[in-house]
C-alpha cells in the first residue's frame, strides 16, 4: 500500500472512530452530515431513515444511531434460515443485528470492521440486544479474516466505496463466498460520464463520495474478481450524478476442490447437520451433539 492510499484508510478510520464515541456519548455523524441527537433521523440519504421502523423496533439506540450507510442491505440480501452472513464495515452493527434475526438461531451473522471504537459499540449493541448467533471480527474488508468457502452472503453499506484497493475487497469477497454464494450490497456509485475529478467536486472521501467507482466500474470489478449475474440498481441520488444503489452478484455453484472446499449445501439449510461443512468453521447445528456424530448420522464425511 502506497503512503496515499495509507493516509486515505487511516482518515477513514480517525472519522469512523470519532463518530463511534459521538454516538456513545449522544451523538453521530455519517457520511453525509455532522453531528445530530441520537433520537433525530440522520439525514434522508444517509442513515436510520432508510430502514422501516419495524425494523429498528428493538433494536439499541445506539446501534440505529451509528447507522452511517447509504441503504439497507438486509432488505434486499434474501436472507434464510441457517444462512451464515458477512457484513463488511459493519460499525455499529445495525445490519450484523438485522441479518441474526433473519437467519435464526441455525445461522450465523459476522461483523467485520477495522475501527476499534466502532467493534466495542457493536459488542455493546449485540449484548444489548440479547443477539447470540452474532460475532465481530477487527480487520480491513481487503483481507478478510474468515476462511475460504464459508459464507452464504455479504452484505455491506455503503462501506466499499471509502476501500483503498477495491479489486482486493471484490477478490476477498469471492473468497469467502461458498459455491452458490451471493453479495447483497448498498453503496454510492457514480454515473460512467463522471470523472475521478468530477467525482471529487461532488463530495471528499471520507463523505462517501470520492471514492465511489461507477456503475461500469463497478460491474467490470466484480466480473473480474470472477462473479456472475451483476445486477446495479440506483436507489436514489445522493450527489449531482452520484447514486445509492443496490449490487447483487453471485458465485458459481460448481464445485471447489482442495481440504477447504465445502460439501454442498441446499438452499435452506447446512449439509450433513453441520454448517461450514468440511471446513475449519465447521459447527453442528445442534448443539447437543458433535459435529462428528451429525455427519456419521446423516451419512456423509468429507474427503480430501
């Protein structure tokens, strides 16, 4: 990583802490606005606003508070039962939260962010909300901690877009993906005719604006990183010529190979009793028996 790019993630990370500590101690600010109360709307392109309030209903404070993205993930990711889910930039942990009570007690939903300040907030916030099937992960989104072929879905809002190298988050993305896998993503996104330039006129990094790719950048990047299905939909506009938009892409279903490759899975639920099948996160589904047992059970083992 360059000295630039060093210096863009380490602004990204000085913003995002500070506003971990205003919303702790009252406050939050998100990509489009300065400080507010807790108990006020964001901003009507940024934050709370875009969730329903049904779906904020019980929920921390403070986790709808430090809600700093530009969409609403959760809504659009098709999440199932049983499904194990990556939010990439996950802050306050407002979409991790969203995304255990929509996969149940059989799924999984991690958090993943590099801030120090956002990660204890969320703990507080998960705690706070009695979420069990939940776990935060201190990274960067370009080398995710979580092996290859274990999870059902990322999700991200409004995250990819402050990334430094975004070829390598798209890369990890489709690392982490099992076979079948798919991405249910907010993020900004810039018209094709805007340039780098342009872009920056319109708002700074840190703002989300900055850095946002276009729509065929974005498509060709996703591509590359080898998914299939890409679909961009703009939500609404944020910036002249910049957008919130909704990018949903998939991972082919055929078959990995090696010692971390998953046994298949069906769509609503984990193989052979065990989730992460045939991989270094594997855990049975039910508790009450080893993950051993729920293979033997069910007739099926994994080869090398």
């Amino acid at each position: 990583m360059n000295e630039q790019s060093s210096d863009l993630r380490e602004t990204v990370r000085r913003r995002y802490a500070a506003a971990a500590i205003t919303v702790t101690e009252g406050t939050a600010a998100c990509c489009g606005s300065g400080p507010t109360a807790v108990e006020v709307e964001v901003d009507e392109n940024f934050g709370s606003g875009l969730y329903d309030a049904d779906e904020r209903a019980g929920l921390p404070a403070e986790a709808v508070a430090a809600s700093l993205g530009c969409g609403n993930p959760t809504a659009v990711a098709e999440l199932r039962e049983g499904d194990r889910v990556l939010d990439l930039g996950s802050g306050g942990g407002i979409d991790v939260l969203l995304s255990a009570r929509r996969v149940g007690p059989t799924g999984k939903a991690y958090g993943l962010d590099m801030t120090e300040e956002m990660l204890a907030l969320a703990l507080a916030n998960a705690e706070k909300a009695g979420a069990g099937n939940v776990e935060f992960l201190k990274g960067t989104i370009e080398a995710i901690p979580l092996p290859a072929n274990t999870i059902d879905v990322v999700i991200s809002n409004c995250v990819i877009n402050l990334s430094v190298d975004k070829p390598a988050v798209f890369a990890e993305m489709f690392r982490v993906l099992r076979p079948g896998g798919r991405i249910g993503i907010s993020d900004v996104v810039a018209d094709d005719a805007l340039t780098y330039a342009q872009r920056a006129e319109r708002g700074d990094y840190v703002g989300c604006i900055a850095g946002a790719l276009s729509f065929a950048e974005y498509r060709a990047g996703l591509e590359a990183a080898g998914f299939n299905d890409v679909e961009i939909t703009p939500t609404h506009s944020v910036a002249d010529g910049m957008h919130s938009a909704i990018v949903r892409a998939t991972k082919a279903a055929t078959a990995a190979t090696g010692p971390d490759a998953p046994t298949a899975r069906s769509a609503d639920g984990p193989c052979c009793g065990v989730s992460a099948c045939c991989t270094p996160a594997e855990e049975a589904v039910d508790p009450a028996v080893g993950v051993d047992e729920a293979k033997s059970a069910a007739g099926c083992g994994c080869t090398s």
